[in-house]
C-alpha cells in the first residue's frame, strides 16, 4: 500500500470500497480492452507526451482491466497513491483524497451499450484518463494544489442539491433497468436544478476551473494543441471532434472560470495551456480573491450567501463551524457581530476545543468581534493580569464594552486559552446588546464569548470534519462494487470467455468458427467479441 493510502484519515475510510476483481466480466474485459486498444494509437499523436509514459509508470495494461492496489503500488513511487470508491462521493471528500496526493478511482466498469461515454464514474474515466498524466511532476502538483484549494472552497446550498441531482442522473443512465421516464424526468431536475443556480460559488467557480482543466484541458499551442483532460483521454470519439476547427481554443487564464459547462452536451470551446506550470499559476491567481485569505465581511458575506456550513477564523486562531445567518455592521462599516444557526462548532488550529462540540451549540452561536473600547485592543491581546483589571476573573460580575457598540454583562465561569492565549470566556446570567438590540438574554444560558478582534479566514466546511461529521453514519446503499453480468449477457459472456482464452493460447483461427455462428444466431447486435 502507498504510504499516501496508508496515510489516509480515519473520516475518509468509510467512502472507500474493495475492488472485486472477480466482478469484471469477460464483456468488461473486452470493452477495457478495445477502449485500450484504439486509445493508445490515437493519443500516441494527440494527447500530451506524458500519457504514454503514464500508462506504463501507473501501472495501467492494455489488455485487461487494471488492479487499483497495482496502480497504488506504482503510483507509491512518486509520492502519489490510488483508492477506490463507488460512483460520485462528496466533491469534499474527492477534494480531501487529491489534496493528499490520493486519487480516486472509480471501481464500476461501463457497459459496451456505453464504451464510447458514460456519464457516471468508471474505472476507464478514472484510470485511463486521470492516472497517467499524473506522471508529470508539474501537473500532479497542480492536481494537489488544486484539491488543496477546492477543501476549503464555500460551496453553496444550490451547489449541493446540482450536485445530488448530477449524481442520481449518472446512475440512472448506467443503470440497464431504469427506464426512459425516469431518465427524462432526472434531466428535467438537472436542468431546474442549474436554473436555480443564481450565485456563482467559490466551488463552482473551482470546479469551472477543473472542467476546462483536468477534465477536458488542452496542453501546448492553440493551432496543434494536446490532450491531457480525462473526460477526452477516456473518450477517442470526443477528442477527434475537440480537436476539429468547430471547436472553439482559448489560451488559459484565470477567465476560464466565467464559462459555465453543461454535462450533456458537448463543449463548445476548450481551454488550451502553454505548460502545466501555467494551471498553478492560474490556480495562485485565483486563490488571492478566495475568502480563505480575505477574511473580513467580504469573506463573510460569502459564508451568508452560501447558506452551507462555513468556518470563520478569528485573529486569536479560534474557528466558528456553521451555518452563518447574521453579519452585523456598524454605520462606520466596522464588523461588529457574527450569528449562527445550529449546530455550531468552536475548534482551535482544525480540532474540536473539549465541550464544545454540536451538541452543545445546537441552537447556535453568536458573538462580538472587535476591540474593547476603553483599552483599544481585542481580547484575546490580553494575559491574565490584562483580564483581571478588566474585571474578567472567575466568578466576577463583568461589564464589557466594544469599540463597535456591542456591550456584554454577566458572571465569568471559565477562561479557555491556548496556552496564554484566551480563546472563549464563559459567562453566566449573561446578557449582550448592541443599540440597545438583545442578541443574548440571561435566561438562555451560558454565553460564551469569542476572543478575537478581526475575522482573518473563512472558509467551506467545519474545521475539524471527523468530530463534526461523528454521529452521521455514512450512506449505506450502493456502496458496494457492481457487477454488468445479467440473466440476459450471461451467455454472451461465456462466448467472449472462451474468445480470450483461446487469443491467449494462440489457438487457429479456424476454431473461431463454431463461436462466429452463435454470435451471429445468437447475438446478431453485438459487433464487439468480432474485435477481440
């Protein structure tokens, strides 16, 4: 195993699955095998000069479909590792795997009715495509980087429900037993779900990015560029047509994350880079205007907008885990109060600070962020004497007062610091207004207070996922590998059986013969098991 895979947090675990190799029929192996098979001399030309190294340095053969625990072992050799997955996971967790140089491979075989495209995640998409040119050093640091950034990107609510629309889309259409009804009414909520979309995220701007990226990227000039995105290297036919003039080239730049993409149809223009060193550069670029390192209310503002779980990141280090409901601002433009919906989580430095957990903060959180006004500095600047002149001591009756207007009265119970630092101070009988506007009353309980007075990072997510995510139980439906053999195939793949036996034992051709007749008898459609 890849010290990468081995490396893997306890919370990421769950969304991996085994590889059945015995689950791949002698049809799946025939439909690797002639993808394969047509791949390898087409983008011997057209894709970038890394995808044929890469093919032999990830461990990835022509003639059969590849082991994953192969491809890891190989993949361990640059710093790099491979896991399996069912279909589409969270785009967090694919996000998390990339960021710590694992990639993700999904472990279903497409059907021959689908060897041309599938729209939902195989082992061809994955493997074929995304695998080798990880082989290029520049590339797999801006595939890490780029997993890296999208972890802490702010997703939005309508992001979430495209995303589980996209998913069931994509297991419809590779299911053989859904029906047309069902897939017409699934694309009808993709193309609702879409509409709906009116602000365009941070993670939908990044996943703009990897579309016209890792997905369907061209490399080198705009009049004889190469192919290096996995949606074209896992599909012959889509590249030819990308390639032509009708297709539209656009040197890369950090414009590329205004151009929206449809998943059903084809691309009407592809972004072509000079190097991979330009990607990086362009995912630098972007980083800049993320709210990750802006912080402040136009971090903030994105965090409310997005109506999912978000953290906020004081100046003192103390990080606040939720869904943010309320910013509240001064007249002056001064950042006076943050409010949360339930459940919230209070960490320091990405773990969980002991009793504070979403349970405790289940119906929420709110506190002050600024400076004390009588002696212009923030809270968490202050030692221990510091606090005891300001009359915050345990079991002290204490008034404070912030520069932006916020006032707080109540009993000090507990100070949490980080070693001198404080972090949160508990009170009792607390109260907390700010012109003369109620934000906390006495009679609902302990208040704490946030120590900080800037708001320096705000990013997607909770800052310690397994302690946030620990009492929700992964899904357990689908989890499992699937297997294409049916009632109906199940003689077809006997006959494609014995076709590989026979081609590996070099047997005549003139034994081919009975097998021909049966197909054409049998399976007049399949055009196939002829190709092997």
């Amino acid at each position: 195993m890849s010290k990468a895979r081995d490396s893997l947090p306890q919370h990421l675990l769950p969304h991996i699955v085994d590889q059945d190799y015995s689950l791949y029929t002698p049809i799946d192996q025939a439909v690797w095998r002639f993808i394969m098979k047509i791949s390898v001399p087409f983008f011997k030309e057209h894709a970038h000069k890394a995808y044929l190294r890469g093919i032999e340095k990830t461990g990835i053969p022509l003639e059969r479909i590849p082991s994953v625990d192969e491809m890891d072992e190989k993949l361990d050799r640059f710093g790099w590792g491979a896991a399996t997955v069912k279909g589409f996971i969270p785009p967090a967790t694919f996000m998390e795997l990339l960021s710590r140089r694992v990639l993700a491979i999904a472990v279903d075989m497409r059907t021959a009715e689908h060897i041309v495209y599938t729209p939902a995640p195989d082992i061809v998409h994955e493997a074929a495509g995304h695998a080798p040119i990880i082989a290029d050093p520049d590339y797999a640091d801006y595939l890490c980087n780029y997993g890296e950034l999208s972890h802490k990107a702010i997703a939005s609510k309508q992001d979430m429900e495209l995303y589980d629309v996209i998913r069931k889309m994509s297991d419809l259409k590779e299911d053989p037993n859904s029906t047309q009804d069902e897939i017409e009414q699934v694309e009808k909520e993709f193309k609702e779900a879409a509409k709906a979309i009116v602000w365009v995220s941070e993670a939908a701007k990044l996943a703009r990015m990897n579309w016209w990226t890792s997905e369907y990227g061209l490399v080198g000039s705009l009049d004889d560029p190469k192919i290096y995105g996995a949606g074209l290297l896992s599909s012959v036919g889509e590249s030819h047509d990308c390639l032509g003039p009708t297709v539209k080239k656009i040197p890369m730049s950090i414009d590329c994350i205004n151009y929206g993409y449809d998943v059903t149809e084809p691309q009407p223009q592809l972004f072509v880079t000079g190097d991979f060193k330009v990607l990086s550069n362009v995912l630098k670029e972007f980083s800049e205007t993320m709210a990750y390192k802006t912080g402040g209310i136009q971090g903030l503002e994105k965090a409310k907008t997005a109506e999912t779980i978000t953290t906020a990141v004081y100046d003192s280090g103390l990080q606040v885990s939720g869904v943010l409901s309320d910013i509240m601002i001064t007249e002056t433009h001064e950042l006076a109060y943050i409010k949360y919906t339930g459940p919230v989580q209070l960490s320091y430095n990405d773990s969980e600070i002991s009793g504070h957990t979403i349970d405790h903060h289940a119906d929420g959180f709110g506190a002050p962020v600024g400076k004390i006004s009588e002696i212009n500095k923030s809270l968490h600047q202050l030692d221990q004497a510091d606090l005891k002149g300001l009359g915050i001591f345990d079991n002290n009756k204490v008034n404070v007062h912030f520069s932006n207007g916020v006032k707080i009265s109540g009993t000090v119970t507990k100070i949490y610091y980080n070693v001198v630092t404080p972090l949160l101070i508990s009170l009792n009988d607390c109260s907390v207004t700010l012109n003369d506007h109620f934000l906390f009353r006495p009679e609902w309980g302990v208040y704490d207070l946030a120590c900080g007075g800037k708001i320096i990072s705000v990013f997607g997510g909770p800052a310690d996922w397994p302690a946030y995510n620990k009492n929700v139980e992964p899904s357990k439906n689908n989890i499992s590998q699937s297997s294409n053999l049916t009632e109906e195939n199940e003689s077809l793949n006997e006959l494609y059986s014995m076709v590989r036996e026979m081609r590996e034992n070099n047997i005549e051709k003139k034994e081919y013969i009975p097998i021909i007749e049966k197909l054409n008898t049998s399976f007049p459609d399949d055009w196939l098991l002829l190709m092997e």
